[in-house]
C-alpha cells in the first residue's frame, strides 16, 4: 500500500510544479505591460499632485494643498456632477437603444445576422473625427435637420434649432452614436451564448414570450448589459474630444477641464492631476459597485 | 550670461566678418573670406533646427516663411514640434522639450526672460533687423537686450456679421449683447479676463485688483450664457462663423480675411481699443545651434517672407518694408501706421503678474 501510494505521489508532484511555472510565465507580460503603462503613470500622475514631481523647477515638497484646495473649494464638483449626469444618461439610453437591436441580430434567427452586425460596426471603418464632425453638418443652425424644418414649415426661417449644436444635447447625441456598437456587440454576446434550451423549457412550462424574456432572457443578458453600460460610461465620463467638437460653451465636460488645466492658460498640473485621480477613484467605485450588483443577481438567478 | 556662448565662439574680427557676411556685403574682409567665416561657423552647427512654432506655421502651411533658409541650409531643415498656446509651450520645455527657438506672443516676453529659459538674440546676426518695426522692436527687449525678434503682428477685435448684427457701440460690449445670445464665440484664452477688465474700465486689465477681477469674472459668468462658442482653434471659429451658427466673434484679423470671402463682415475695432499682440521669436537658452536659430529668424524677417504672411494669413508683418497686395488689409490692420500696435490706436499685449490667477478665474468661468 504504503509503496503503490509513495509512486502514485510522485507524478502528482510534477504536474503541480508544471502550472506553478507556466501562470507566472503567460501572466508575466501583460502584468508587466499593466505596470509600466498602467499603474506608473498613475503613480506619476499621483506624484504630481502632492507635488512630489512639479513641472517648474525649483524647490518643493510633499504638500496635501491641490487636494486641499480641491475639496474645500468645491469649485470643480459642479461640472464632475453635470458630466456623471450626462455620461449616465447616455449610457443608459445607448443600453435601451441597442439592447432590441443586438437581442434582434442573436435570437431572431436570422441567417443575416453576421451581416448585419457588420453593418452595426461599418461607421468604425471611418475615422472618429470625421463622424463626429459629420454630425455638425447635420446639427448646425444651417445644417440638414433645421434646412428640413424651414422647407416643410415647421420652423420659420431665420428661427432654428439652436440647441441641436454647441449644446450639451449635441455632445449627449454624439457620444451615444459614436458608442452604439460598444454596447450592442458585448449584449449580443451574451444572447448569443444564451443556451436556448432554457427558453424552450419556459416555454413548455407555458410562460408567454414577455414572461421567458423578463425571467429568463432579461436576467442572463444583465452581465453584458453591465458591461456594456460600463463600457460606454466609463470613457464618456472622462470625455473631452466630442465635447470640444461639438459641445460649445455649454458643452464643457469634466474631461475637457482636466485638458485645459494641463496646457491651456497657465500650466496647473497638480490641480489637472487631482481632478485627474478623483475621477479615477470615483469610477474605480462606481465599476465595484456595478460589478457586485452583478454578482448578487447571478447569485440571486442561480 | 546669456550672450556667452557668440562671445566665447567669434572674436571680434570674425564677429564683424560674420555680420558681414550674413548681410550679403562681404565688403569688409572681401566677399570670399567673410562668407567662408559665415559658413564654417554656421557649419560648426549640425543637425536639424529645432523650432517649436504655431500649426500653420511649420510644414503645414508656412513653408514660404523660411524658404530662403532651407535654400540656404538643406543639412540643417527645420524640424517642427507644435505649440497650441504659449502655456503648451512652456509645459512642453518643462517637461523636457528641448526646441532652439518657439514663438510666444509679446504678452509672455517678461514671463520667460524671467524664467531663465530664453537668451538674447545678437540682431547683427539678423541682416534684416534694421527693417523690423522699431516699435516692435523695442517690444522684444529687456533690460537692453533684445530677447524676441518681432514677426507677425495683429489685434484681438471684434468681427460681425453686418447683415445680421447692428452694434448699438463699438465696444466690447458686442461679445456681450443679449440680443444675439448664441450666436456669439468667445476666445478661449485668459485674455477674456482682460477683456472684461477693459470693458468694465478696470485701471488696469492686466493687472487688476482683487475687487476688479471679481467682478471680472462675475461678470463673465454671468453672460456666458450668450455665448455659444469658446474658440480655442481658429478652424473651430471658421466652422462655426462659415457655417451661420456664430455671427459675432472675438477673432484676428485672419478670421476677418477668410469670413469676408463668404459673408459681409466688420472687423470691428472697439472704442476701448483692441488689444494688439506681436510674435517674439525668442532663443532658448544654452542652444546649440545659435547661428543656425539667427539665420531661421532672418528669413523670417524678410521683406519676401512679410509680403507673403499678409497676403496668405491676413496679419502684419514687422518688416515695415513688406507691404500686402490688398488695400482693404493694408487699411484694416492699419499697416501704413507704424504705430498702429500702441495707444492711442490699441493696446499692446503684456505681462500678466497675476498670470496664474487669472488662468484659473478663466478655467472657473469655463467650468461655471
């Protein structure tokens, strides 16, 4: 026994070590890329702004005072609580407008779905700058949507829909068109890999299609729905490109504060590099959040 | 300090001979010998120039301002980093930039002299200093050095479209005009901390009091809503003003140049005066390629290369010679006047002592 158990042991042995070598080895490069372009320049950029590094030479030492200045002020939450609203609010909308699209292309069973998911993401084949500046064309006072009000007279002429650009509505428009297909792609996804069986057995139970979706289909799908929320609100939170495009004075995002405190009238790069790590911390919460919500409902649907 | 590395490098003999040389004479020393000093000092220096300049003034737009140079120095082109503002420019050499001359505007001239970074130019290494506008010139110094070489020159004013807008004044005002709420562009940039000054009659708009910049920037909070736009690019403003969303703008006289070719305009010039700017050439300190930096800024200043910069870009030029093919901008940027830059016609860009405070009232005012 002892002897059949001691050779037994041993080969057990060696496929242990195997993994303990193999992990290290597949990890190590993306680890390594994760540090040095990921978790140094937020160290810099943390650096910055307790003044351990500063862009003018000359002396100087740790200092809370940029924190200080940016809590006790509050100057800059006004405009990090319009952009968080903005942000959600596109990328709740962006969720509701793609979910009918990418749970169409999954489960209707149509043998074009490939195509049409090709369709989807045809506008990435352009360059970003040019779709965003396209919709200037088609929002501007002079533009397709008020030439359309003035010729069928919905509109007087010299009367236009100003709010269509240069306007927070313009940035919300844009941003969701510009993300429609981060979120419909993860949603489609996960109704892809939807296994149908369980959408035969609600049906056998005799649920109505409205119940299989509500009970079955709506709950599964909510890990790509989240994702996919996320996907969309955590850049958009931070967003300065379309806002500077097509955001005016009104349009004037958190993201476009943090760019211009970097390089536009004076160099502020300890007051840019806090808000810069507030709003890193404020969306690395909010993403625990989404992401323990989401283990509760899987925990709740299994 | 800052002339050393000319001094330690010519004696006086070469240093004439150069001069000489540079100004096309070559009589002192004989044409032959006085351009082979010019060269070999000039080939002393190697690799690319380093100029760190304005998008539309590099490669990108603004090759016929240095043409004369890259005929002159095929071994040594210019190599271009672009500066958005001068705020970029100094994040930019802070940061570890090292370009051996950028173009601030007048504005910043006493900012970087005191900093340190920048050094004086010789302009006997500049055969056509003697043309630039001594009014600009005397602009560049400080403490008796000439530290910016002027090159273009303009007004931040007022343009309007004069089929839809009627100014009640010729004010400043007009940025501020309730009746034509979004439709108006500001200028992103803390000089509108100073236009507000201006307009609201601080004793000072570059240098305000803590009573007067608060109700500066009061004030500027409170009519934000009417404008629609804060340039930061003039191809934003262009967009914008081509398109009919914007019809009264803070703008340069550019601006004026490019709107008037599809609507009627005015470049209107307030009665608490325009503020008028002038770009400095200006040297970063230790360079090594100073003669080659001198020779750039020389072609530059050249009656050629002025008449060129009016013509296309639609703002002055230094050189009093240089003279634009249109009357209508010789005219509306006042190029018969020497003196056109200073009061009692506008008033000359300059040192803000208060420079960061006033960028974060204006980054505030944005955020409102």
């Amino acid at each position: 026994m002892e002897t059949t158990a001691g050779t037994a042991a041993a080969p057990t042995h060696r496929r242990r070590r195997r993994p303990g070598l193999t992990t290290p080895g597949l990890l190590g490069l993306p680890v390594s890329w994760l540090i040095v372009f990921f978790v140094v320049p937020i160290a810099i950029v943390a650096a910055y702004s307790v003044d351990v590094f500063v862009l003018f030479p000359g002396p100087h030492s740790f200092t809370f005072s940029a924190w200080h200045s940016f809590f006790s002020k509050g100057i800059y939450f006004p405009l990090f609580f319009k952009s968080v609203e903005m942000s959600l609010t596109v990328s709740a909308v962006v969720v509701v407008v793609a979910y009918p699209l990418a749970y169409y292309l999954a489960l209707s069973g149509t043998r074009r779905k490939y195509v049409l998911l090709l369709v989807l993401i045809a506008p990435f084949l352009t360059s970003y700058l040019l779709r965003v500046l396209a919709w200037k064309v088609i929002l501007g006072d002079n533009g397709v949507i008020n030439t359309f009000l003035f010729s069928t007279g919905l509109r007087a002429h010299g009367h236009p829909l100003s709010f269509l650009l240069y306007s927070r509505f313009a940035v919300m428009l844009v941003l969701g068109y510009v993300w429609l297909p981060f979120v419909a792609l993860p949603i489609f996804v996960t109704l892809e890999s939807l296994d149908r069986g369980l959408l035969e057995a609600a049906s056998d139970l005799y649920a109505s299609r409205r119940q299989a979706f509500l009970r079955v289909t709506l709950p599964l799908s909510l890990p790509g729905v989240v994702a996919a929320f996320l996907f969309v609100f955590i850049p958009t939170v931070g967003e300065f490109v379309t806002p500077s495009l097509v955001g005016g004075a009104n349009g004037y995002m958190y993201g476009s504060q943090i760019v211009d405190l970097f390089e536009q009238g004076f160099p502020d790069w300890e007051t840019g590099a806090v808000l810069s790590l507030f709003l890193l911390g404020v969306i690395s919460v909010l993403t625990l959040v989404f992401v323990r919500f989401l283990r509760a409902g899987e925990a709740r649907t299994a | 300090m800052e002339g050393e590395p000319f001094d330690r490098r010519l004696s006086r003999a070469d240093m004439l001979r150069l001069a000489a040389a540079a100004a096309g004479v070559g009589v002192v020393a004989g044409p032959a010998a006085a351009a082979d000093a010019a060269r070999a000092r000039l080939s002393q220096e190697s690799g690319r120039l380093q100029v760190m300049d304005w998008a539309g003034y590099c490669n990108d737009g603004g090759q016929s301002m240095f043409a004369a140079y890259v005929h002159k120095h095929p071994n040594n082109k210019p190599q271009f980093t672009h500066m958005t503002n001068e705020s970029n420019a100094l994040a930019q050499i802070h940061a570890g930039a090292h370009p051996d001359l950028f173009r601030p505007y007048c504005g910043w001239n006493k900012y970087f002299v005191q900093s340190g970074l920048v050094q004086p130019w010789n302009p006997k290494l500049i055969s056509n200093f003697k043309h630039l506008n001594p009014s600009m010139v005397k602009a560049g110094q400080y403490n008796g050095k000439q530290y910016g070489i002027p090159d273009d020159w303009g007004f931040d004013a007022i343009l309007y479209r004069k089929d839809k807008v009627h100014p009640k004044a010729k004010s400043w005002g007009l940025l501020f005009d309730e009746r034509y709420k979004g439709k108006i562009a500001w200028f992103d940039d803390l000089e509108m901390i100073t236009v507000a000054g201006l307009y609201l009659h601080a004793k000072n708009p570059w240098n305000q009091t803590s009573e007067e910049l608060k109700r500066s920037q009061d004030f500027l909070m409170k009519k934000k809503h009417v404008a629609r736009l804060i340039w930061a690019s003039e191809t934003d403003l262009w967009q914008a003003f081509g398109s009919g969303d914007i019809w009264v703008a803070y703008a340069w006289p550019n601006d004026w140049v490019q709107m008037k070719k599809k609507f009627p305009v005015v470049y209107m010039h307030p009665k608490e005066k325009p503020i008028a700017w002038v770009g400095m050439f200006m040297l970063l300190s230790g360079t090594p390629r100073f003669h080659l930096a001198h020779a750039y800024v020389d072609a530059w200043s050249s009656k050629k290369s002025g008449r060129w910069l009016e013509n296309n870009y639609g703002y002055g030029h230094a050189n009093l010679e240089a003279k634009p093919s249109s009357s209508a901008l010789l005219k509306a940027l006042q190029l018969s006047n020497p003196k056109a830059v200073r009061m009692p016609y506008a008033h000359l860009d300059r040192d803000i002592p208060q420079r960061q405070h006033y960028a974060q009232l204006w980054e505030q005012v944005k955020a409102s």
